[in-house]
C-alpha cells in the first residue's frame, strides 16, 4: 500500500486552500471523497487505487475529512498520516450562521463535536502534525508537513489566502465565550498528545 494521508479539519477552516497546495505537490494526489465513509481497510484500498501523477513508489494519496462519520476505522489509523487542522471559533460560527444558515446553538455544537473527534484521533495517531488557520495566516508551519511527509519539493502556498481579518461578530456573546473556553481546551489537549505542531 502505498502512503496516504488524510486532512482532517472542519468547515470553514482554510482547509481548502491548504488541500490545494498540498495537491500541487509533485509527490500528492488528491482525491477529494467527502461522500466516501472509511469504515475499514477496503475502503483504503479503493483510494490506493487511483490513478496517481507520480508512478513511483514515492507516490502518496490523498483525501480529506471534514465530517465525524467519514473516518470510523480505528486500525486504519495505524497505517495512514494525518495533518490536523483547526480555527478558531469566532470566524467559524459566524460562516456557519451566514453561509449555512445553521441556528447558533446548532452551530456551536457541529463545531465542538468535530473538535472532540479531532481530538479523538489525534490521541491514536502519533507524530500526526497539528496546524492551525492563524499558524497559516503567518506563513508558519509547512515545514512541519514537509517534514512528515519526506517531501524533497517544498509545499506552495500563498498565505494571503489566510487573511485573518475577521468580520463583525454576530453570533450570541455568551454562547461564543462558552465555545472560545471549550476551543481553548481542545488545542490544549492536542498540543500535549505525541504529534508535532507550531510552538512559536
């Protein structure tokens, strides 16, 4: 089986951009499946078995996770690489409410719920990298996936992308500060699980 590894993030979270810049990588293919569950070690191989740029052995798949039921198979969390990558809430929310017109309290407990799997993950997938959207707002942090993944060619990616000038807040004050705390904790937890991430 040949390398894959998986972007794992959440909605809203500049994962996008970070997919297309690894994608352009001589060494990474990706195969986008936001539909595709991988419940076992089957559905790996369906992925391995797309036709890759590179036909070398050096060549490594790619796909990314957005939704807690689309990675279930805990032993294929042996065999795989992942980069995390997390935003903070405010800007989160607030795209949630405007752009997917979820009620806050919804919105608050999507985001959270994807933060624990997250964390979840992270606890079974050491030397995993962690970034987070501010790391790439100021260009830091791609040396950590370069690293991981051996990539003699470097990672392109323009962090005016990551703009994180952030609009005015419309979701509720108190519910924001409850999320906020819980984020907080959640980077935390993941900063002290076995996986590097930006320490500047």
């Amino acid at each position: 089986m040949n390398k894959i590894v998986f972007l794992c993030s959440h909605e809203h979270s500049g994962s996008n951009h970070l997919y297309q810049a690894m994608n352009e990588n001589p060494r990474i293919q990706g195969f986008r499946h936001l539909s595709l569950m991988y419940k076992n070690l089957n559905e790996l191989l369906i992925l391995n078995d797309q036709t890759h740029k590179l036909k070398t052995r050096a060549a490594i798949y790619m796909d990314e996770l957005l939704y807690n039921w689309q990675f279930t198979d805990k032993s294929a969390l042996k065999v795989c690489k992942f980069v995390y990558l997390i935003r903070k809430p405010q800007p989160v929310l607030n795209s949630f409410v405007k752009y997917n017109k979820l009620a806050p309290e919804f919105a608050a407990r999507h985001y959270l719920f994807r933060l624990r799997r997250i964390c979840e993950m992270a606890k079974r997938t050491p030397k995993a990298v962690l970034l987070t959207f501010d790391d790439l707002s100021r260009g830091e942090g791609l040396n950590l996936i370069e690293n991981y993944l051996e990539l003699k060619n470097p990672i392109n990616l323009d962090f005016k992308l990551f703009d994180s000038h952030e609009e005015e807040n419309n979701f509720p004050i108190s519910l924001l500060n409850t999320v906020e705390n819980c984020y907080e904790r959640y980077l935390f937890f993941l900063k002290n699980q076995n996986i590097f991430y930006n320490n500047k």
